[in-house]
C-alpha cells in the first residue's frame, strides 16, 4: 500500500492515523525520515524486527537504530549520566541529524541490538515523524531501505528495480518524493562519556 504525502492537514491527519495503526498491529512500514528513507517498525516488536533483518538480508548480529520522541523516552531504555545528557542535547539541537550511541537497558527485543551492549537512538527533525512517534508511544526501528552492502534509496520511484521484495512485503510506504538528504545521520558513540567516538562523520 503506498501513499503520497503532501502537506495537506486532511492528508496528513489521515496518513497518522494509518501508519500509527499498522505500526500498533506490528507491521513494518517506509516512513521519510530527517535523512533518508528508512524501514521502520515498532522497536518492542521481536517479529517485526526479524522481518526487516529479512527484508534487507542484514546480518543479525549488526544492531539497528531507533528513533524517540525526546530525552524521556530516551531514559526508558538506556543509561545515561548528567554529562551524557548534556552532550546529548548539545548534539541534537545541532542542525545536522545526529544518532547517539549510549549503554542499553536491555528491555528491548535483544534481535535490535545484536551482539552490541549499546543502543543508537535519534531524536529525528521531522515533525510528521515525532507526531507519529508519541502516538504510538514507543521508540520506532529505523534503518536504510536498501539490501545491506547496496546504495539506500532515495527515490521510491526506483523502489522495485533495487528492492524487488518490497513492494509486496511491506505493509505501507509513504512517499514523499526524492529525499533531501542523500546520507544518513551522523553517529557519535557516548557510552564513554569523556571520549565521545564519532562513528560516522
């Protein structure tokens, strides 16, 4: 099922409803992000998980990131001190899209997280995408659409020329035409909080 977004109140009311929906009955969905398009599913869901590991034939023992909706859902699921905190803030204010790295809590499906003892998380810059976020109330999976070691797409009307799979095995994708940004996030490792590790530039 696939939907053009536009910026539209009626569209966008409608487009809420429907993907807060399927997110909430477990499905996996393309939502626009504040980078590219990512495969999203609800980050407390073990088979929906799985199915992206699937969907992009990812190597499970590599982690997938997570979006939230601020610093209170961040805090549900991973340790963070007051200088995390303070490093945190300063990173997502900044104007590019920044992913942090920090010591998780574990009350997550361990499929999300791999082998790793640290959880990546974003507070993204898309409005549509934070609304989406406090109405399902949970962080949200958010990885590249793509098969892993491929180029991420960042145009849908290429999707099933690179992605032949997805069309039919994904439950909704909304588009909202050829991604601003052509690359992903920027991604910092905090979890030693004195030696902040950038991962990606």
């Amino acid at each position: 099922m696939v939907y053009s977004y536009t910026k539209n109140s009626d569209t966008e009311t409608s487009l809420l409803a429907t993907a807060t929906r399927f997110l909430k009955e477990g499905r996996v969905l393309v939502l626009p992000t504040d980078t590219i398009y990512g495969l999203s599913c609800r980050a407390d869901n073990q088979a929906a998980i799985k199915k992206i590991f699937r969907l992009k034939k990812r190597d499970s023992k590599f982690p997938l990131l997570v979006l939230v909706d601020g610093l209170a859902m961040l805090k549900k699921y991973v340790f963070i001190s007051r200088r995390q905190e303070k490093l945190v803030r300063n990173y997502w204010r900044d104007a590019r899209p920044t992913t942090v790295i920090l010591s998780h809590r574990r009350n997550l499906p361990k499929e999300l997280t791999g082998i790793s003892d640290g959880l990546a998380l974003r507070l993204p810059k898309s409005k549509f995408l934070i609304k989406i976020l406090d109405r399902v109330g949970v962080p949200l999976v958010s990885t590249s659409l793509n098969i892993s070691g491929r180029a991420a797409i960042t145009d849908l009307k290429n999707l099933s020329l690179h992605f032949p799979t997805a069309p039919r095995n994904i439950d909704l994708i909304i588009d909202t035409g050829k991604s601003r940004r052509q690359r992903p996030s920027r991604l910092i490792d905090l979890r030693n909080e004195n030696k902040p590790l950038v991962l990606r530039k």
